[in-house]
C-alpha cells in the first residue's frame, strides 16, 4: 500500500471540506504547506494510528512535520499492519 495515498486519503476523511484542495506531493513537503493545520494533523495522526494499531498515548507523543516523519513514527511503533487500503479507510470512517 502507498503511504502518501493513505495520507492523502485520510487527510481527506479529517478535512472532508477541503477535499477538492488537498494534495499530499511528496515525503518532504511540510504538512502546513498541504493545508493541514494542527488540528487537522492531530486527527490525521490519530487515524494513522487506529490505522497501525499504535495506542492513542503513543500517538499523542508524535511531532512530525512531513509525510517521511510519519511514515518513520508509524515504523517505529506500528503492532499491525492494514490489508488494504480500503481496510485501512474503513477502520476510520
């Protein structure tokens, strides 16, 4: 599964009025300069972590800037894996 799809799209489901807007470019490109402000990454990082089986306490520690930050918090904590892409959206919708 592509990480920067799964961002993207969750991104979609925390942010549901900007969909049009939002596009995830590349690993490096600052989450504010996606769009996302910080209640925004706060609920993306949640939902990544449902996603990955990471506790909620784990995920409230997470300061990443970028989509390279996230991938690597989640590989360093993750406890699952999703199937799919799908199974991981419908964990969060």
């Amino acid at each position: 599964m592509d990480f920067l799809t799964l961002v993207h799209e969750v991104g979609k489901i925390a942010k549901p009025f900007h969909q049009d807007n939002l596009e995830v470019p590349d690993w490096e490109t600052p989450f504010n300069e996606i769009g996302f402000d910080s209640l925004d990454l706060l609920l993306v990082g949640l939902y990544i972590c449902d996603i990955y089986g990471i506790p909620e306490e784990v995920g409230k520690t997470m300061q990443v800037r970028n989509c390279q930050e996230l991938k690597a918090f989640v590989d360093e904590h993750k406890t699952q894996e999703p199937e799919s892409l799908e199974a991981a959206l419908e964990r969060v919708r």
